[in-house]
C-alpha cells in the first residue's frame, strides 16, 4: 500500500457542474460559477466582497498592488512562509522585513512587529500556519496605531476561525488558494477577500486588466476602457465549476480534515508524553480546519531518518518551507543564518504527515504505527 503526501479528490458534483459550465455555453471567467462561488464565500465566512483568482498568488500581489507598495517600502511578514508571500510585494519594489515566529503555532509573533516599524512601512502580512489563527487582536492593534493595512495569507485557512470570525474576514485584506494542496480544491485557483469596501471598486478594476469591465457588465457604464494598471487574475469558469462542488461540502471536507488530524493527534499522544516529540498546539481561541498534520522531532537528522524510515515502508512525509530570511534572495536582502532563531529551529525539525480528504482511518493508523515503530 502506497501512501502519498497529498491526492487530489472529486467530493460530489464536480464534474456535473464542469459540463453545466460547458453546456451553458461560458467557459471564460465571470460567468455563474464564479458568481455562486464568490457570493457562497462572502455569505459563508461574512466578508464584504470576494473576488475568484487564477491562484493565492495571484489575490497576493493584487493585495500589493491594493496596498499601494511603491519601491522603497516595507512589509513586516514571517520568514516561515510560501515564497508568494514576499513575492508578491516584491515585484513592487517592496523590502521585505521578516519576524520570528511563535513557538507555539509557528505564526508571526506579534511582539516581534512594533520594533520592526519605520515610516517606510505600508502593511503587516500575517500567515494563518496550517489554519491557525494569528494573533489577529494583537497584530490589528498594531496596525490600526500605525495606519498600516493588514493582509492575511489564508492561503490554509479557509473555513477556519479566530475567535469566530472566519479566516480571510478580519484583515483590510485576505487571501485564499484552492491549490491542489488545499483543503477545497481546483487544481490552480484562488481568492481575495476584502474586508474594507473602499478597496471594492479598485480591485474590480486591477482583476481585469485595469479596465472598468465588471461596471460594464452590471450595466453601470455604456462601454469598458482601460482606468488603472491591472493584470489576467481571474480564473476559467471550468475551475470555478470544481471549486463550486467543494465548497458546497466544506464542512464534510472541514470534518473529515479534523478527524484526521484527532486521529494523528490521539495515535501519538504517548510519543509526546514519554517527550519524545512534540504535536501541533491549536490556542483554545482558534478553531482551525485541520489543514495539516505535523510533529516537531529532536533535530534534523532525526527527521531525515524519519523520511527514510517512513519511505521505505511507501509513505511520503514531508519538510515544509525552508525559512525565506536565509535563501539566495533573503540574504540579498541582507538577512544571514541567526537572525531569526525560533524560525530557523523550528524548520528544520518539522514534519508533515500525509493528510488529504481520501486518507482512511486503517492507512492513517499505518502511519502511526511506522512512527511508533521508527522511535521503538
Ligand atoms: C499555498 C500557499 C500559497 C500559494 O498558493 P497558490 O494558490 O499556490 O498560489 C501562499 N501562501 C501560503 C502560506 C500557502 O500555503
């Protein structure tokens, strides 16, 4: 029996709504799919306007854009991230200002912010780790003393909460993605989510290459012209049809994702009493949507004989992000090696299980068992 890290998968009217999308004679972005999706997440997660993206990176850099980032300015993110996540801001000209993360959730720690602020500074971008709410309290009061806009990278978090409020709902800004990868997929595809309805009309514009062409087909202007700087950010209405069929079942998805992650959880729950490995902390505010399964091992040569271990029985474990501070680009950046100590500790002593909607109770308890085995 083979193990992946991650399948993709076909929950119910997937591919019935592809060939309505087909049949119903659309298949260019901004048809009824696109619509249901949009207005499914605005109702569901209580965000004023949701627009779909080509991909998480994609709703990043129209955030950037959003955000006004012009050459020379900063953006405070954790160096614990997804490459996009910098990227994004910069493509702009933005300097990127990393903080440590939190031990105790692998997020941005707040307290790490405010030193790192100087009037060069336009936005604070946290990432919601495996769908665990940042700090949102601490990080928005930080911003709104500072006139700084906050975008989220929920790029993980959808359908997850931070003291009930839906991930992707709490910033000036947010983002999702449907990647593969994900909890409710697409293949490629993606959201912003934006929360501050002076930003509405503008990203509108940016999505569609810097023309008024939504007003246009809601009947608000006679003809469309080119208004603004803009670029291609929405997605086929073949991925918005998929999409469609996953979010109508987020919470079968969002279920099952938590009792894979309970099921990990209780199966090494002896391993992390007897101190021989650390598990996911979820704070008691957070109601996350079961994301991802980690465990936090010794050290990295542990975890290289994990992988092995683990691989030579066909089951696929994984490392996640090398920390962005000390890649090539980082350190042209001026970061080295020792800056960021907890970030640079952590990655390299994380692993992550496979976890994807189709894993079944007896290929997860394989799992277990080989870990148990591997620290007999
Ligand atoms: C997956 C991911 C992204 C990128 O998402 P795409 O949809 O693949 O562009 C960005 N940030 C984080 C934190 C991610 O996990």
């Amino acid at each position: 029996m083979k193990i992946p890290f991650n399948r993709p998968f076909i929950v119910g009217r997937e591919l019935e709504y592809i060939r309505e999308a087909v049949e119903g004679g659309q298949l260019a972005g901004d048809g009824r799919f696109t619509q249901r999706c949009q207005a499914w997440m605005e109702e569901r997660f209580d965000i004023d306007k949701v627009l779909l993206t080509t991909s998480c990176t994609m709703a990043l850099e129209m955030s950037a854009i959003l955000c006004d980032i012009q050459p020379g300015d900063e953006v405070i993110l954790p160096a614990y991230t997804f490459v996009t996540t910098a990227n994004a801001f910069v493509l702009l000209g933005a300097h990127p200002v990393f903080v440590d993360i939190d031990p105790t959730t692998l997020n941005m720690d707040p307290s790490a912010i405010e030193a790192r602020i100087t009037d060069r500074t336009k936005a604070i971008v946290p990432v919601h780790y495996a769908g665990v709410g940042c700090d949102m309290d601490a990080i928005g009061a930080i911003a709104k003393k500072h006139k700084l806009r906050v975008v989220e990278d929920a790029a993980q978090g959808v359908n997850a909460r931070y003291r009930d409020r839906y991930l992707g709902s709490i910033g000036d800004l947010g983002c999702f993605s449907f990647h593969e990868t994900k909890n409710f997929i697409a293949g490629e595809g993606g959201a912003i989510t934006i929360n501050d309805p002076g930003l509405v009309e503008r990203a509108e514009i940016i999505r569609e290459k810097g023309t008024d062409r939504s007003k246009f087909f809601r009947g608000e202007v006679d003809r469309y012209t080119w208004v603004d700087i803009g670029s291609s950010f929405l997605p086929s209405e073949l991925v918005a049809a998929y999409l469609f069929a996953q979010l109508e079942e987020a919470d079968r998805i969002t279920e099952k994702r938590l009792a894979i992650f309970d099921r990990y959880s209780a199966g090494f729950q002896s391993l992390q009493d007897a101190g021989t490995l650390r598990l996911p902390i979820i704070p008691e505010h957070c109601q996350h949507n079961g994301h991802m399964f980690y465990l936090i091992l010794d050290s990295q040569e542990q975890r290289v004989d994990l992988i092995a271990h683990l691989k030579s029985r066909d089951m696929l474990a994984v490392f996640h992000y090398i920390p962005l501070h000390t890649s090539p680009m980082g350190q042209r950046f001026g970061y080295r090696e020792g800056d960021l100590p907890v970030t640079e500790d952590l990655s390299k002593r994380l692993l992550r299980l496979p976890c994807y909607f189709e894993l079944s109770p007896s290929e997860q308890d394989c799992v277990i068992e080989a870990v148990h085995d591997f620290f007999r």
